[in-house]
C-alpha cells in the first residue's frame, strides 16, 4: 500500500541538528568542497522539480511537488504533494520517496487513481498515527532556500541559492551559495551538506551556521577561488 504519512504544512521547518564534523577532519572537508565545486555540472537542483507533475501508473497526472523532506543525512525521505485532481478535496500530503519512481517528466506513484481514491478514507485514517514519529527532524528542503549562512561569530557570509542533489543517490550533498562577500556578484560557491552546516534556529528564521573548525577553509576559498 502506498504509504502517505501525514498532512503537511508549508511552515514545517524543525530546528535540526544533525552532528556535523564528527568523523570528518579539515583535509576530507576540504576534498568534499572541492570535488562538490568541479563537479557541480553533474548535480541537479532540488528546487527545479518544485511543481513537477506527480502521475499514476496509468501517467495520469494526480498532483504537483511541493517541497521535499530531507533527514540528517542529506536523504530525501518524503515527498510534499498536492493531489488537486483527486478526491482528496486538494490536500498536501506527504508521500514516502521510497514509494516513488522518477518519470521522464514526473515523479509517479505505482497505483491508479481510482485505486488511490478507493482507498482514501483508509490512508486518511492513518495518518495522525503514521505522522509523529516519520516526520521528526526531517527538514525542508524549499525552506533552505534564502537561509542565511552564518558563521559562529553571527557574521552572514551569503545566503542559499540553491539545493543540490546527487542525480544517482538521490541525496542533498551541497548548497549554492550566493551574495558571498569576498567574491565577485557573479561567482557562485558550493558548500556540503548536511556536512559542516546545521540549522540555526533563530525564531521565525532558520539560518545556517557553518561549523567552526570548518570556517578557515572556506573563507580561503571564498577569497582565492576553487583551484583547477
């Protein structure tokens, strides 16, 4: 059975923080940021597959992406959807990735509408129970962007352009960075994560902050540039 896990509200941000800098020293961090930075050509953008089509089996489009939920690992595990052409009456609704196959254009699920609806009072029925649990820590991956990236002393060093992720394992693995300070307008910089970085919870805001031991290494490049 297709497993929805709870009813989503855009406002789901929780102040997370996964452990960061625990097995990695300064040379793995720096090779990481580096081999993100070359790479970046082969990654693509969460954001880009905001209000992509979610299909049935049948390639019936039942709804659109909202937003992404992502663990401590960086691992998409739920994706936000509006099924508005069913008769779930337009409601969000999260759906587990796991029960997802990416389409050519969609993301689709391995059920028919009709069977979908046939079963709806029972799906309905167990998400309340399905939703505490599943969800906890999980972090939206819409909501990262705009945040800012704070160094430990407070400082902004830019802000999150973008979210990317690994086109083979489905994992968040960096931020685009923007508005860096010491670099031209231009110039875009990737930072890991969930690597190095972990949410900052400052009231209605969730900023980023940049792990100390982690901040020399990042300034050298935001100053120097990636090296070829």
């Amino acid at each position: 059975m297709l497993r929805f896990i709870l009813p989503f509200f855009m406002a789901v941000f929780f102040p997370f923080f996964p452990a960061h800098a625990a097995n990695t020293d300064i040379e793995s961090y720096t090779k990481e940021l580096i081999s993100l930075n070359k790479n970046i050509g082969t990654y693509y953008f969460i954001g880009d597959h905001i209000q992509e089509n979610i299909a049935d089996s049948d390639n019936q489009q039942i709804g659109t992406v909202q937003d992404f939920l992502i663990n401590s690992r960086g691992e998409v595990e739920q994706l936000v959807g509006d099924l508005n052409t069913m008769a779930f009456g337009d409601q969000i609704l999260n759906i587990a990735y796991e029960e997802i196959d990416r389409a050519e254009s969609s993301y689709q699920v391995a059920y028919k509408a009709a069977e979908m609806e046939e079963h709806l009072a029972t799906w309905l029925a167990s998400i309340e129970t399905a939703s505490g649990e599943e969800s906890e820590g999980l972090v939206s991956a819409r909501r990262l962007h705009g945040r800012e990236i704070l160094l430990p002393t407070g400082e902004s060093i830019g802000e999150v352009e973008r979210v990317i992720t690994d086109k083979e394992t489905r994992k968040v693995v960096g931020v685009l960075i923007k508005d860096m300070l010491t670099r031209p307008e231009h110039e875009r910089i990737a930072l890991p994560y969930p690597n190095g970085l972990r949410i900052k919870n400052t009231g209605l805001s969730n900023d980023l902050e940049l792990a100390e031991e982690y901040v020399e290494v990042v300034q050298q490049f935001t100053a120097e540039g990636i090296p070829d």
